[in-house]
C-alpha cells in the first residue's frame, strides 16, 4: 500500500509525520519571524496595512468618482494650449500691439493659431477648414457690405423691394454699370451737386464734388452720390460719427455695440458756398 501512494504522487504517514517535526523545529530556531497574515485579515487594504509610516487612510482604495475626478484634471492639463494670433496677412501695427497686450503669442502661416487677423477678404474654404477653437475677423461675403461700390448695389436693390424702410439714403450711382442712368439724371436736373467716391477707396483719398456730370468720362469706376445741401451742422461743422461694433454671429445676427465711439469734425464751417 505504502509502495501504491508513492506512485500516486502521495505521503506516507512516517513521512508526514517527519515533515511536521521539521517545521515545529523551525518555528522554534526563529520566534521573531513574522507570519504572513490571513487574507481573510487583509481587507481592503490588503497586506500594505502593515507596512510602517503608512495610514490606513492613505491606503485605501480610490472611489470611482475620486479617479474620474483626477483623470479628468489630466486630461485637462493635456488639452491646454498657448493662445496665439496669426498676423502674416495684417500691416497694422496696432494689431500687433493689442494681441501683445492681450497675451497672444504671434505665430506664422504654418502654425497653429487661435485668432486669424487679416486685412483681407476671407474665402469660405479657409472658414471651412478651421478648427472649433479658432475665430477670424471676418465673415465670407462681407465684402458685399464693406466695399463702396457693393454696398451701393445692394442698398439699391433693397430700396426697390422696400421703398419706405430704405429710403434712408442719397440716390446712388455705381459707375459704370450706372453711367447711362446718371448722366440722364443729370440733363434732367440741372444744377445738382454730386460727390464722387472710388469704388473700394478710404480715408477720404480720391474723393472730389462737382456739378457736371459731363466731367466723368465712360469706363471710370467710381460711387456717385447726389450731394445733401443741407446736412446736420454741430456749431456750423459737418461731422459724422463712427459706433464700433463687434458681429459675432450672422445667424443668429449678434452685435455687441463699444460703450465708446469716434465723431470726426471737419477743420471749416460749411457755408453757402461749399454747396
């Protein structure tokens, strides 16, 4: 029997009983050794609870809103990114200045950018190609709005389909599409004073009066405008007023109106003459 549990991998008794002498002898050559505690013992913070100079506060697992919570903040921490304006296409330097005090870092064309400043039109490719981070300074199709001669067309074609509500400007020519129409306009009218404007000018540069729509030859692209002979004065100053605005979304339209505004007064009094 003896020789059928040793091939079965079994112990004998003798040999049982050899083994526990052997490990009570052990025990007794080292007391001071510590015995692994029972996993039954352990609880939830396992055998770390007995490591020195560690709380079982420290040790406890974390819940998991605790590890959504800290993950979240890394994952925050990864996501930050240093705000910058791309200015390649911008020749003011009071842009520069302003994105310097604002804490934007100038970058070039083939960097990434958070704020797009440019002089230019913007196309509606590029505005399909940005990111949900990034803004620029203009809209596709502002052009039609911001250019003189553009703005003129379609103030016009508004003032045909809404007679009363836009006549709130001066009739309007926009040369040469309009050049056989003004010259009727002017044999028909004698003596009406008209100020001529180039079609994409500003600041005033290019901007002349006169009395004789003969003067303006076929073929020249320009504004003209009937002349208001009696405008609203300020002390016997013609002025105007410019209101800054800040459109940040065409449909839905939002504007954001500048508590501070510009009046611009002209250097002499108008008088009968200037008419």
């Amino acid at each position: 029997e003896e020789e059928e549990e040793e091939e079965d991998g079994g112990l004998s008794d003798e040999s049982a009983n050899e083994c526990l002498k052997r490990l009570e002898e052990e025990d007794k050559a080292s007391p001071s050794k510590l015995q692994a505690p029972c996993p039954e013992h352990l609880g939830r913070t396992g055998s770390r609870q007995d490591q020195p100079g560690v709380s079982l506060i420290d040790l406890e697992e974390e819940t998991p809103e605790e590890w959504n919570a800290e993950h979240s903040r890394r994952r925050k921490k990864k996501k930050y990114r240093m705000l910058s304006v791309n200015l390649t296409n911008c020749k003011y330097e009071s842009v520069r200045r302003a994105a310097r005090r604002c804490g934007l870092k100038e970058v070039g064309e083939d960097e990434e950018w958070t704020v797009y400043w440019t002089d230019c039109s913007v196309s509606l490719e590029r505005v399909m190609e940005m990111k949900r981070f990034q803004k620029i300074n203009h809209f596709p199709g502002m052009a039609e709005i911001c250019r003189k001669d553009l703005l003129a067309r379609n103030l016009n074609r508004m003032l045909r389909l809404f007679p009363k509500e836009y006549c709130i400007f001066p009739r309007t020519w926009c040369l040469p599409a309009d050049y056989g129409d003004f010259q009727a306009y002017g044999r028909m009218r004698k003596n009406r004073t008209y100020i001529c404007k180039p079609d994409s000018g500003c600041q005033g540069r290019g901007i002349f009066i006169t009395r004789n729509p003969k003067e303006i030859k076929h073929g020249e692209h320009m504004i003209c405008q009937q002349y208001i002979t009696k405008p609203f004065l300020i002390d016997g100053f013609k002025f105007d007023m410019r209101i800054y605005v800040l459109v940040t979304s065409c449909d839905p339209l939002k504007i954001f109106i500048y508590e501070e505004g510009l009046a611009r007064f002209a250097t002499m009094r108008m008088t009968s003459a200037c008419t």
